[in-house]
C-alpha cells in the first residue's frame, strides 16, 4: 500500500509541476537562416503575384509597409531608391501592405493604388487581404524588412529590420542596415548586423 501510495503520490507531483512550469516559448515568425515562405497577393495593377513570379537572379527585398504611417511615408523616396540600385544587381523590392482597412481608411486598396501611382513606385505593392502573410513572418512594424537570399532549398532569410538608423531624416542617415546587408550577400558574406530593431507603426489588426 506504501508503494502504491508513494507512486500516486509522484504522479501528483509530477502533474502539478507540469502544471505550473513555465511554457516553452512558441516560434513566432522567420528568423535567420529559415526559409520564406511564398505567398499569392493583389498588386495594385490588380494582379495576384507571388515571389516566383517576381523576376529576381539573387534574392528579394521584401518590405512591410502602408499608406497612412508616417515612418512608412518618411521610407517611401529611399525605397525607390534602393529597388532602383539594387533590382539590377539581382534583389528587387517586394512591398506589402499588412494592415487592415477597417482600423484606418487610408490603407485600402483602392488608396494603395492611389498611393503607389502618385509616388510612381518602381516596384509591386500588394495588398496582405485577411492578413495571413505578415505574421507568418513576423513582421511588427510599418517598414519591417525581410531581406531573402535565393538558394537552391529556398528563399533564406539573410537580414530582419530596419531600413537605417534614422527614420526622420535621410541625409542624417549613418548606417545604411538593409543596403550594407545586401552589399554584403553580393560579396559573398554574411550580414552583420543581420539583425535589428524595426522603428515604425504598429501593424494594425481588427478587433
């Protein structure tokens, strides 16, 4: 009777420290050196595209971005600027629009169209609709870089971030992150930094 008293008596234990044991935290969005995932969005030509269908020799420069924040306005003119440098050197710009209209008017998709043809951008910028492409890469802000290097298993995530260190003002800019992350991969070398803090606005989800 002890030992099957002593033995429930475990099992008790056991259950309760499972109980309260602090949770294993759970995998949220890409991190370096994992693979992308591919997706199918509304450009504002009205078109569906996915990353395939984008002609890119090296990699993609997949940035989160929208109409109404103010950082992602601050980025528009450098963003063109950097698709504009860098889409003939193998990486284009792939931006994406995350946030859901009811939250904010101004982020849908017939103002994206409006948007993307005053800014006249260089590159597709489609509509996450049901918002099921941003978390599953992990994006939190507007911008939110995730620079994707082309590889026979995939597309390998090679930087996560910011575009700069100033998001207020371009010709104070110091460190170029996305641009010396890209020079690097075009050496041959790994990014360093390969990873830092986005600044922006915050995604915006229905409740």
């Amino acid at each position: 009777m002890r030992k099957i008293a002593s033995i429930s008596l475990i099992a008790l234990l056991f259950i309760a420290w499972s109980a309260f044991k602090p949770n294993k935290p759970q995998h949220q969005g890409l991190h370096i050196g994992e693979m992308a995932p591919d997706f199918s969005l509304k450009n504002t030509d009205g078109k569906m595209l996915s990353l395939k269908d984008i002609k890119a020799e090296k990699g993609y420069i997949v940035i989160f971005t929208c109409n109404h924040c103010p950082f992602s306005k601050a980025y528009e003119d450098r963003i063109i600027d950097i698709d504009k440098k860098y889409k003939k050197l193998g990486y284009p710009v792939v931006a994406i629009n995350p946030n859901d209209p009811a939250v904010n008017e101004e982020d849908s998709f017939d103002k994206m169209k409006e948007r993307a043809k005053k800014k006249k951008f260089t590159f597709p910028y489609l509509f996450d609709e049901g918002q099921k492409v941003f978390p599953q890469y992990g994006a939190t802000k507007t911008p939110h870089v995730f620079l994707l290097e082309k590889t026979t298993a995939g597309n390998k995530v090679a930087y996560i971030g910011a575009i700069d260190d100033n998001s207020e003002d371009a010709k104070a800019v110091k460190v170029k992150f996305l641009e010396n992350a890209i020079d690097a991969l075009l050496k041959g070398q790994a990014p360093n930094p390969n990873q830092t803090k986005a600044v922006g606005c915050s995604i915006k989800v229905k409740k």
